[in-house]
C-alpha cells in the first residue's frame, strides 16, 4: 500500500513489536496521531499567534502552558521546545563556548554534542570510562584538573549523558555535577534516551540545563524536543535580539537569537503537546519497563555465549549485547548469513534488530506489554533451540 506515489505506507508499528534501540520511546500515542492529522499545515499553530509573536505565548493551543507544565514536570525554571536534542546542545554551547574555550564531554557523548561544541569553536575533551564503562566523578575530576593544567583555562560547559546510546548505562550525574560545579563549570544533561521514559528531576541531579528529546523519548513526531534551564542561565541562553536593521532601522522584539525566533510549528510541537499527559503518565511505570528489560535480558543470557555489555541488572530498556559466540557462531553456516537472525525475529512478529547484526548490537524494550515481553524472550531461546544453541 502506498501513501503517495513511490512512498509506501509504513505498518511497523502496527504489525509488529519493534525493539528498534532508537524508534521504542518515539511512538506516537493516539492522541499524537489525532492531533498530528488536525495540524498536519505548516504554519497551523500560528492561527491565534498575536503580540509579541512569539511561539511560548500562544494560548490557543495551549503552547504558553505546555511550556510552563513542562518545565515544572523536569523541576526546572525555564523551558523551550526545540527542533531535537542537537539543537538544544546547540543553543548551549553556542551561548556559552567562546573560540578556544575547553569543554567536557564524555568517551560516550553523542556526535552532535561535539558537532555543537565545534561549531562554538570550542576544544572537546572526553572524560575516559572506568572499567564497567561508567562516567565517573573521580574520572570527571581528573580529566578537569587535566585540562585547566595544560590549557591554562577552565572549561566553559560540561556535557553527561544519564543514559548513554551505546550502553544504555545510568551514569553517576549528581555525583559529576558536584565536581564540575566546584570548578564553576556549567553542566548540560543529555536526557535524550531518559527524559518522558523515565523520572528526571533537573534540580535533583544538580545539572544547570537538561535537553530532551520528543521524538526519541517523548513519544512526539521528528524533529522535536526540549531544553530547559535555571533562572540563573535562562536570561543567556534564551536571549533577545539586540539586531537593527541600518537602512531600515527595524527591530525584532523579543525574539530569542538561539532558538532563531520560532522553532516549532504545527505537527511537530502539537504531537509533542498531545502525548505529554501520557508522557508523564508513563514514567511512573518505570520499575515495569525494567522488569521486563531483565526478563529479554535473561532470555539471552540464557543462550549459551550470549554476554550482555550493559550494566546487570538492568537500569535502563536500551541494552547492548555481545552474540559472537551464540548467533554468529550461527551466521558463519547458515545459508542467509547473519540475516538469519532478524528474518527468524521477523517471522515471530519482531522487528528493530539491524538486519545482518550476529556480532554487537542493541535494542530497546520500551513499552512492551507483559505478553510482549514473554514472547520476545521466548522467541529469541526458540530461534537458539531452532539453530542448536545450548539454553541454560
């Protein structure tokens, strides 16, 4: 079936139980793909759009109060919505990083925050892991110290990330705000695989921004997410243009130079906006999400040669595991290859497991049902039964 021309109908999540490592948190609920469908036109929340023509103080819909709600939810002072996580790193560091200033980031920060920091012309330093592929404090404070001595400046921001994308590991962020802010260094919370899929408490964690991401985690469509802040730092990084134009003379109110006036508009911010009452619903069930991430966990731990590289238990839905001794041992006889394993999920209902994938690779179980989790646990023991694997 197709949606127009050469486009076909996408039916993933409604045929099959997707454990896609990035796709799990971003489902639309259906109240998102109600009101995506009413303000699917480009500029359809500018309807009631009146003085200061600025998007958080439109009122119909109710885009001035979501952002109130929302900040309040992630015990911050001040909130914007933002077209994805990037470019809420991106209005940070470009607020705060000057050509030549250090800044930390972790040895499991995304790509885009050092994308934001290069494009600051800021230096990227990485804090090393420790050997359970944790960020540490003490690790934090050795790699500052580092770098305030051969540099001779202090770093200008501090990136963490409370679940990384490559472990889904929770990592110790009270513990590294701590540090950085002994050293006055702001810190920016990467919260984009835990902000609406889990509790996040911005004051709580002691970090200075926390970004988010509504299309990865907060169940809205692309590109979408949420940068929120302190009093301390709202006036700077939410700053008004100053801009005039020198034949003209025009000025441009109060529009806020790092979000580039408007960010958001129509489908994107509505579905963000109808999806947060479940949104703030859903992460109260946070112990259920990580039952059932230990159940599938279990299930392959089952599978003789199966290593989980994330942390065990787990404290996280998102988890990286090691195959190449279960299902690549597989692979390397079977006639399709390493695509044997995602075409046998595939038969069973499951897809999200990168085709071709026997060696690492990851998934998410975000949102599953109790009878989704069962079948997915069993189904990966029945597919290393079906290929003479040893279940334990």
């Amino acid at each position: 079936m197709k949606c127009a021309n050469d486009i076909d109908a996408r039916d993933v999540e409604e045929m099959f139980i997707n454990i896609d490592p990035i796709q799990a948190g971003g489902r639309l609920t259906p109240e998102a793909l109600k009101a995506v469908i009413a303000y699917a036109d480009g500029y359809s929340v500018c309807d009631h759009c009146r003085k200061p023509f600025r998007l958080d103080y439109i009122k119909k819909p109710p885009i001035a109060e979501f952002h109130e709600d929302c900040a309040r939810w992630l015990n911050m002072d001040v909130l914007r919505v933002v077209p994805g996580a990037r470019r809420g790193f991106q209005a940070v560091a470009s607020t705060l990083v000057q050509k030549g200033d250090p800044v930390i980031l972790t040895s499991l920060s995304h790509y885009t925050e050092f994308v934001s920091v290069e494009q600051s012309g800021g230096v990227p330093h990485e804090i090393p892991l420790d050997e359970n592929n944790h960020v540490t404090a003490e690790n934090t404070a050795e790699t500052i110290e580092k770098v305030v001595r051969e540099s001779g400046r202090s770093p200008s921001l501090l990136f963490v990330e409370h679940a990384d994308y490559q472990y889904g590991n929770i990592h110790d962020v009270c513990g590294i705000a701590k540090v950085a802010h002994q050293y006055d260094i702001p810190v920016l919370l990467n919260g984009a695989y835990t902000v609406g899929i889990m509790p996040v408490d911005g004051k709580a964690l002691g970090v200075d921004f926390v970004v988010g991401s509504g299309h990865k985690s907060m169940a809205a469509p692309a590109p979408s997410g949420v940068l929120a802040t302190t009093d301390e730092y709202a006036d700077k990084v939410f700053r008004t243009t100053q801009a005039e134009g020198d034949v003209t003379k025009r000025t441009f109110g109060i529009k806020e130079v790092e979000m580039m006036g408007c960010t958001l508009m129509g489908v994107t911010l509505v579905g963000l906006m109808a999806s947060f009452p479940a949104v703030k619903e859903r992460v109260k069930n946070w112990d259920t999400e990580l039952e059932h991430s230990n159940i599938i966990t279990d299930a392959l731990l089952s599978v003789e040669g199966t290593k989980i590289e994330s942390d065990c238990p787990r404290e996280h839905t998102l988890t990286r595991v090691n195959t190449i001794e279960s299902f690549n041992k597989v692979a390397e006889t079977h006639k399709k290859r390493g695509y044997f394993l995602s075409k046998d999920l595939k038969k069973r209902g499951i897809v999200g497991v990168i085709p071709g994938s026997t060696m690492v690779w990851k998934y998410n179980t975000f949102g599953l049902t109790d009878k989704q989790t069962e079948h997915v646990a069993d189904s990966f023991r029945g597919i290393a039964e079906d290929n003479g694997l040893t279940i334990s």
